[in-house]
C-alpha cells in the first residue's frame, strides 16, 4: 500500500522520450538546469510516499465530511497541504511575476505524476486549482491577477471551476445560472454539482470560477460569461474579507476519491453572491477552452499515476504471496505467484501500457513548453497543433488504461483484491471517474475526430505517421530480434493509423455520424499506436546504451523486453480496432429509440 | 433502478439457440411441458422484477451486518426468502426423489439469471446452496441425503462451500484445516476465509460443506476430505439439535456484494466441531470437481446478469437523459442521450455482448442436461466433454464482459454513473467478484489450455469449429448483406479458433508455460468466436421468421443488427488475440522477479 515514484522510469521517459535537455534549453527554462530538475524529482518523490501515500487509505475510508456548512477534509490533509505551501510546491510551473517558478510543465507533469499516484483524493485540489490559476493568467484583468494570482499559485488560496449543472452536463449550452449587473461587480446565483474541493478548510480562502447568464444574453453557449466568485471577498489588503454568498449544500456520496469534496454549491441564496467578470461578456466558454489542455493533461496524469500505484501495489503482492508451483521446474513447492505464466502477462501488460502512457504523456507535455516558448511563431503553432491533437488521446487512452490497470491489479490480488483492507480495490474506484471527468471519453474522442482531425484533414497526424516511419527506418540497422519485432510493429502502427486518419477525415467530411460511431475505436487505436511508437523509440535508445555499456544493464534489457511485449500482445488487438472503426456506423444507428 | 426479466430474448436463447424442445423431450424432462415452462418464466420474471430488484439498492448500502455471532441480512431479505422457500423456487432443478422438481437446468439457469440480475447479493444464498446440493448429492451416504437434501432442496436450510484457508487460496493443497476421528463422527477445527453466507438468518440451519485434513493424510490435494458440519446438528427427528462448535467470527468488508455475508468462519475452538465424512477419505478435492461445472456456469450467468441489469439501466437513462443536439438533424433542440452515435455504440456493444453471452451460456446448460439425459453412453460423453470445454470458457468470459458492460453501464450515465445513488456503479462493484471467486479467470484459462484442450489434443473444439463452418455453409444462401457480413465473422472465427486451438495444443505439449502465457488471451479469443457463432445461428433463424411473417419483426429485425454489429465491432480485436497469444510466452518469462 505504499507508493514509491519510479524515479529512473521518469527520467528515462524525460529525457530520452520527450526530450528534457532541449526543453530546459529553450529560453524562459535557463534556471531549469539538470542539477534543480534532479532535485525536484528527488524532493517531490519523497513528499509523495513519506507524506501523501500513507494519507490515502484513510481518505478514503473516512473522506471529507460536511459538517453545518463547513468541509473537513480527511486526517492529515491540512497539515500535508501546509507542507505543500511551505516548500513552495504549488507554484512549480506558474508565471515568476505572480510567484510561481516557471519551471517547464515537463517537469510540473512528472511531478504531478507523483502526488496523483500517492493520493488522488488530495491531488484534485492542486488540479482544480492550476485550471483556475490559467483561466485567470490568460483572461483576467490585470487587478484580478494581481489580486488572485500571487495567492493561488502560492497555494494561500485555492480555485475551483463551477461549471457543471443538473441539466447542464457535457451540454454546457444549457445552464442556468444567472449574473445581473450591480456597479462594478454582478450578483450571481444559481445551482451547480460536481463541485470538486468547492468548500473545505486546507486554504483561507476559495476562488470559484463560475459560468453564468448575464440576463439579455443570448442562447446557448454564446450567452455564457465566466464570473471569479471568492468566498470571502478580498479587502482593501489583498486578504479575506466579507462572506460572500455561497455555500456548499452537500457532498456527493461517490464511488470513489472519497477524500475529494464533491460539493454542490449554491450561489446567491441572499440575494446575489458577489462575482467579477472575467474578461468579456458571453466568453466564457471560450476562455475556458484555453485551460483546457492542460486539465485534460492533467486528468490523463492521473491515469497513468493510478495505474502506477496499482501496478507497483500488484508487483509487491505477487512477488511475496506464495501459491502453487513452478511451471518450469520440477521442485513442487510452492512459489511466490509472480514465477506464474498469467500472472506475468498480467504484470507485463501493466507495465508496458504505464511505459507508453508516460512516453506519450511526457512528449505532449514536452510540446505544451515548447509551444509556448519556442521563439519561431510558426514552428511553435506547428508544436501546438500537435498537443492540441494529443491532449485527448491523452486523456482518454490514459484513463480508460487506468481503469483496466487499475482492475488487472484487483485480479492480481485474487480474493484478496475485493477486500477493501487491501486497498486494490481503491485504486478501482478512485480511477472510475477519470473517464467521465473533464468531459467525458466519449466527448475526447468526439473532439478528436470532428474538431483535430477535421481541421486539417488529418495532417497533423500524418505528420506523426511519417515520424513512425522515419523511427522504423532508424531502426533498420538496429541489433537483435527484439528491435527487429518491435520495427514490425511500428510500421504496422503506422499503416494502420494513416488509414484510419485517412477514413476519418474523409468520412467527417461526408456524414459526421458515421465518423462519430467509430470515433472511440479510432482513438484507442490511435492512442495505442502513439505508445508503441514512443516505446520503440526507448527500446532503441535504451539498446544504444547498453552496447556501449552506458546505465544499468538490467533497467535497460527491461526496456527491451517490455517494449516487445507491447509490440507482440498489446498492439495487435488495438490495430484490429481499424475494422470496427469504419464499419460502427453501419449498424450504431439501425435500431429505433424504442428497441433499446 | 428497476429490472425487467427479458423474457423475449430469453425465450429465443432457449429455443432457437439452446434447442429447448428437444431437452424438454429427453426422457425425465417429460414434465417439463411448454406451458410449463412458459408459467415457470413468467412467474420468476416478476418475483426478480418486483421482489427482488427493489431489495438490492438497500442491499447494497446497509449490507449484511454481524452482531454478537448473529449475522443480520439485509432490509426485506427474510421475507423474499420466506417466498422462495413458499414457491418452491429453491428446487426447480433437484432430484424429485429428494423433493426437487426435476426442471431441465437448462430453464433453471434462464431463471437463475433473473434471480442474479435483480439481487446479486441475495442470489449468492441460492448459489452455494445448489453447489452443497450437488456434492452431497453426488457423494454422500444414503443417510447424509435422507437428513440434508430434503431440507437443502425445499431451502429450509442452506448450505455453504468452505475451502478456502488464509495461505491455501487456488492452492487449495495447502490448506490446514483438520479432522480427527472421534466414534461415528470427526471432529473439525480450523479457520476458513471468503465464506459466502457463511451465517445468516435466513434459514433455520446451515449445512457447511468443510475440507480439512486427516492427522495421517498425505501432503498436499490427495490429503484433503470433504465434511458436513452442520450449524445444527440433526436431532432424531432430523430436526435442528445440538448447536455445533463453529462460528463467524467476522465479516470482510468488501468493494462490492454487500447484502452477501462474507465469513471468517472458525471450527472447533471448543473443542472440536462435530462433521461427518462425506464418501471416503482423501477424496475431497475430486467431489469438489463434481459439482464445479454447475457452480462455474452459475458464476457466469452472474456475469450475463449482472450486464444485463447494467444494460437495462443505461439504456433507461440515455432514452431520458436530454443533452446536446441530434447530429443527424439540422434542429438544435437538445435530445435524449440514445440518439448520440457514441452512446448508441456504447449501448450496442452492450446488448450484442449480452446476447452472446445468453446464447452460449444457454446453449452450455442444454449440453448439461443432454449429458445428464441422453440414453446413448457414448453421445452423452461427448456431449460432456462439449460441457467440460465451455464451462471455464463461460466462467471466465462472461465474468470478464460483466465488469466490462457495468463499467460501459456508468460511463453512459456521465457524471451521475459515478454517484452512488443512481445504482450503475454498485452494478460494478457487484461485478468485481465474479472473476474471481470459483476459481480466478487465470485459473480458468489454465483449466481450458492445461486439461481441457490438453486432453484431447483440441478435438472437442476443432468438433465446434467444424460446426461453425457447416452454419457457414448453411448460410450461404441466405439473402440480404446483413447475413453475407455475418457470415464472413463466422468462417474468420473458425478459422482462428482452429489455428489457435491447434497452436495451443502443441504448445502444451512441448512445454506447458508459454501455453499458459497465452491463455487467457486464447481464452477470449475463443469465447468471442464461439458467442458470435450462436448469434450467427440466431440472426439466421430471425431472417427466416422474418421471411415468413413469424413473431414480431422489430425483434427480429434488432437480431440481425445485433449479431451485424457484433461481427463487425465486438469480433475483429477479439480475434486479433492469435498473434499475442502465441508471442506472450516469448517475453512473459524474461524479467526477473526483481526487475517487476
């Protein structure tokens, strides 16, 4: 039940997947040198199993509590947070004018990694927080950063993003909430759910961001402005002042993230709670579009990090229970499970998938600093088009792997793993939202296939198939079998992700229904193929280094294999997706409401 | 919240799938007349509806509670109990001469899937009862069954299997367990984990079916014995007397199947718990094996259920749930869910799994009866090594699509799917179990690749890919591209269900651990190929009726799309499970058990 960051892993990934020392090097990142990265790493990495991984199996047990109006948050969690502050960890890759340190997301993804890994349940605070500190780095006035900015990044203060209402889910088009005009501010009310951290007791102060009407706006999405609502208004001295308006009602009883308040809040039961516009009237959809890629990063972090903590959960359970003998030898004493053939490929398959999901995580997040820093305007947008095609891949493929890791990890367990002591089974469950959260799988792979890919036809991706193309052919002179089978694969990925590129923007163009029937099968094989890509190109590296004897011969060889296995076991079923993806439409949409 | 027996789809499974008629014509099946087993669906269609899919919500949150060594069930339980035993349901498939009613189990299974969709954690009761049935039954004493079965069968009293000890879990050969001699009896001390229904108030005694060892028994399987040890012992009236030295003594607090008592269970700590031998010493194990079969379908069918509550619920939410505008549709208006390509491919996936799972899941407890019935030896053999075949096939697919289709179940309700109070995520919890109990999905896939396919070198199933490809011939005539494509999935099934079955089957040979590498990849490619060959047969009848104007022509109509949709979304990645399941073994064994 412990959790321990995979330092090497994480470096390996950094630097020879996406690249650390060419990020570090762009300008903005001189302060971001090997020596400050290795000891973030280091420092975050014991933060995260000394003082957030023990934290979790009683936030879960006990979770956060609504008590007259006020939220307590599980034991240990405001004095872990206290810590957070103190050592400046929230602040890691915000803007240096408002405090932050301005170190490249990177490095702020694999650090995240870490805490999300540890303790999800705590980790959500930091997220609904960074998603609030860009709206407002982007959108807000200059007096809103300089009354907001410092404290949030500094994690004083703590955002939220109030968006979500009864009739208003993935179609935010419907809300309600209302914001009328009163001298320079506007009086908000209205009801919204799936608050994440919308009230409780680790900050002084709770900046919510909150969609709402201003009374003649239009329809739709168009007549939705984004309102700050503080619950105490700041006074003249930049500190908590007045109560505002709003409350907390109650807590969601959920499957899991137990420890992670999800409020419903109500905004202006007397009379109006107090709210600032954030820039314009009727933007506020659009503002929150800029925050996010890197929420939906985000989230995808958060897959990859439960899968870890399941996968390193499973591998010590399956290296100490002792059950049965050994296939391959004769000797019929019983041996730990982890000599057992299915148990195995359960790790391996573990494993492998965790691999690929950092590579593509580390890369995309590689791409949101070199977008944002890269001096060549043009070749900066070509470096954000490509995130902006991978973010939900990212988001999807990460968190359903979550989840089916977070699941192979209970069956490890056997009986054991349904027996909440043990602590698999939470991992389960705190992974089951991360598919429906930040909008919902269905909505990444919709945004994939009718906004990415339509846009320009598919040629970002191509892009990225010619690049698979260009690694097959480095690979040609390579050494061994197990570089020889993994090549196979890459072009294997290769062909079938330009044709399932090919089919979906020509068929987006025609009928986008059909496009949108096999736009989740397009996105698992996309994602899977992306992966494998990306761990082909570890394999490679990590064979370099072992023929001129540079690191340690046993992580490397590991690389070898686990990039093999994925080749021969994972990819194949993924591409086999290509099929389904063209042929979904044919039938999704044959029978009538009423035969369901 | 509710749950609707699909009597239409079930009665198709049943007979033009499983082939009723011609069980129902097996000589002892002559009472199962078709009014008969019409009445009989009919009436456990709206004891599951109305009895019991209301208790499980409650079921599930207040659970089964210990006090004071009394285990309390849930809110309603001993009442819909009480009906059980009053209706006679508890003896539908039994032994006439022992007070059952003789029912083929091909219509108890149909009638078990009702009970296992509409209250999983009551169901469990009826499960371990009929496993306890079964092996006394099969091995005990004339005596043993004049006491017990009578009371077992009508479900005065229950019984319960406890085989599984802390250290001894698929390593059913360590356990410690023990049984020492004392006149006409045993007496049994140990303790016994993950004991289901273990204790309870719902029956006036408990009939424990223990393994324990004999102080000179070898080591290992060949040393274990299987006893009665009654809650009660039967007084000389055969009624409940002398309460036995056995007790609960906690209760697991689990991720799921909350209204099931999952027991700690210890014997003899005064002394000695009274059990009487069933059969000979050292024969356990192999009377356990007698009553797997039944007990493995009966877990599958739990899978097929459990989807299909998941099912019902979704498609009840995405008809009613309004969000977003119809893309088929210029208008605006937001409409339900249902109309939205991803959700619709969602539901579909749902629905063509399901109705895979029923047909194969029927089809297998037809071979039961059809062993259990035929009059010819040899063609009852051979249908019994079919049965032998499919059970871990049914066991360990239809578990693995029940987590699978109640996962699908909460991401189709969004936001709401991950809130308690909706029902869909208790469905996943419920499912979490299932493969793992009666023997892990791994130990599944070993049985099939280690004993099943082993001990014939593949025959059996090469017998049902040579029946795959005589429906293939048969529908080479069938009109309309609907069956054209349909047909093109059975004869690619056949042909990598041989490929496959005969590669593992060498393999097995020549060495036994890269054949288990990939069994459980083997294992899905199988019971994919084979449920989409059921439903080959069932789109091919439907046509046929179709032609004819016989039965209602949406229903059939949604039987072609159904078996459509699943040859061409569901099959090709299952399929694609030939290639890893011959690589696995390359690298399941290459790292170390330090390098995981």
């Amino acid at each position: 039940m412990t959790y321990t960051a995979p330092l090497a892993d994480m470096r390996f990934a950094l630097r020879e997947v996406a690249g650390l020392d060419k990020i570090a090097a762009l300008p903005g990142y001189e302060h971001a040198t090997e020596d400050t990265i290795d000891a973030v790493l280091e420092e975050a990495g014991k933060l995260a199993g000394n003082g957030l991984a023990p934290l979790n199996r009683e936030g879960d047990k006990i979770g956060a509590k609504l008590e007259n109006g006020v939220v307590r948050t599980a034991p240990g969690f405001t004095g872990i947070y206290r810590e957070f502050v103190d050592g400046g960890w929230n602040s890691l890759p915000f803007d240096p004018a408002f405090g932050g340190q301005g170190m490249p997301w990177l490095l702020a993804v694999a650090v995240q990694e870490m805490w999300q890994a540890a303790n999800m349940g705590f980790g959500l605070v930091l997220l609904l927080n960074q998603g609030a500190i860009d709206a407002i780095h982007h959108h807000g006035s200059d007096a809103q950063k300089k009354t907001y900015l410092h404290k949030m990044i500094s994690g004083e203060w703590t955002g939220t993003m109030n968006l979500t209402e009864p009739q208003a889910g993935s179609d935010l088009g419907q809300l309600k909430s209302r914001a009328v005009k009163d001298g320079d501010h506007y009086l908000v009310s209205g009801q919204k759910i799936f608050i994440t951290y919308g009230e409780h007791d680790l900050a002084e102060n709770i900046v919510h961001l909150v969609l709402a009407r201003t009374p003649d706006a239009p329809a739709g999405v168009r007549g939705i402005s984004l309102f700050i609502v503080p619950k105490f208004l700041p006074d003249a001295d930049g500190k908590p002042g007045k109560r505002n308006d709003l409350r907390c009602v109650s807590l969601e009883h959920k499957l899991g993230i137990h420890a992670s308040p999800t409020c419903v809040m109500s905004f202006g039961d007397d009379g109006g709670a107090v709210g600032y516009l954030v820039g314009e009237e009727g933007r506020g959809l659009s503002y929150m579009f800029t925050m996010m890629n890197n929420a939906r990063l985000s989230v995808g972090v958060q897959g990859l990090a439960i899968a870890e903590r399941a996968y390193q959960q499973a591998a010590a359970f399956a290296r100490s229970r002792v059950q049965s003998k050994d296939d391959n030898r004769p000797d019929p004493a019983p041996v730990s499970i982890v000599h057992h053939a299915d148990v195995r490929r359960m790790l391996m398959s573990m494993r492998a998938q965790i691999e690929a999901m950092r590579a593509l995580g580390y890369y995309t997040a590689a791409g949101i600093d070199g977008a944002l820093k890269t001096e060549d305007k043009a070749a900066g947008r070509k470096i954000q088009d490509r995130v902006d095609l991978l973010i939900p891949i990212v988001k999807a493929w990460f968190t359903d792997l979550g989840n089916e890791i977070a699941s192979t990890g209970v069956q490890i367990h056997g009986g054991m793993g349904f027996i909440e002591e043990t602590g698999a089974a939470q991992h389960l469950r705190d992974a089951r939202i991360l598919p429906i959260y930040e909008g919902t799988n269905g909505i990444q792979a919709r945004d994939l296939v009718g906004r990415k890919i339509t846009k320009d036809g598919g040629e970002t991706m191509l892009a990225l198939v010619a690049e698979m193309r260009a690694l097959a052919d480095e690979m040609r002179q390579a050494p061994g079998d197990d570089l020889a089978a993994i090549r196979t694969g890459v072009m294997a990925s290769a062909d079938a992700l330009e044709d399932a590129t090919k089919w979906v923007a020509q068929a987006a163009k025609t009928g986008l229904s059909d496009a949108l029937a096999g736009s989740v099968p397009f996105l698992r094989l996309a994602g899977t193929a992306l992966g494998g890509w990306l761990l082909a190109r570890s394999a490679l590296v990590a064979q370099g280094k072992l023929a001129i004897r540079d690191g340690d011969p046993a992580f490397l060889e590991a690389k070898l294999v686990t990039a093999r296995f994925y080749t021969e076991v994972i990819l194949p079923p993924a591409l086999a997706q290509l099929g389904p993806l063209k042929a979904a439409g044919r039938t999704v949409f044959a029978l009538r409401e009423d035969q369901f």
